[in-house]
C-alpha cells in the first residue's frame, strides 16, 4: 500500500509524505516514520497500519489525541480524503483501497470483521 499524506492548515507548513512501509510511527520524535513537528504532538503519537488493505490508525496514548474528520479516535480506519488530525495539524490521507475482508468500526473503535 501507498499512501499520501499531505497538510491541509495555512498556518502549518506545506508537506508531502508518502509511506510504503507499515506500521509507521506518526510524531514529534526524530526516529518517527512521520515527523511532526508540532508541540502538541506527543513523541510517539499513533500508529498507522495496513488492515485487510484499509489504512487504520492507533492512538498511542497521546497526550491530546489523535481524530479523523474532528471525532476523537483510539483505534479506527482512515478512509481515502479523511483528515488524520494529530495536535493541532490536519493531515489529508490519500490511498487505494485494497480491502479483501470487510471490517466495521464502532464508535471510533475497530472491532474486526463482519
């Protein structure tokens, strides 16, 4: 899987991202997969990850959580055009979707398959 991750604040500078290689770590601490560099970010932040070919995002205990689309998440999956929010920057997410097994979230939760 491939996905883009791009800014989408004025006040948060412009950036690209693509990742390739998951879990990828997603936070303040230079060894991240992806950096952010936003004070409200904690180190190790949220976890992204390959779920039956959907991205999915794990909050990592952070400090001021982690959402997508403005409702708070711990563990849930990031849909192609989702913002992925972590502190005060707002990601959009951009990828193919590949899924082979049907999974359902409930309220911000992955609970597995159907």
């Amino acid at each position: 899987m491939k996905v883009k991750l791009r800014t989408v604040d004025s006040w948060v500078p412009e950036f690209l991202l693509v990742v390739k290689e998951f879990p990828a770590l997603v936070g303040r601490d230079p060894d991240a997969d992806v950096r952010v560099t936003d004070l409200w970010v904690s180190r190790a932040h949220c976890e992204l990850y390959d779920l039956e070919g959907m991205l999915a995002v794990r909050d990592l205990g952070s400090r001021h959580g982690t959402f997508i689309n403005g409702v708070k998440v711990t563990d849930s999956i990031l849909m192609p055009g989702d913002k992925l929010q972590v502190g005060m920057t707002r990601l959009e997410v951009s990828y193919k979707r590949k899924a082979r097994k049907p999974v359902f979230v409930r309220e911000g939760h992955v609970i597995g398959e159907r």
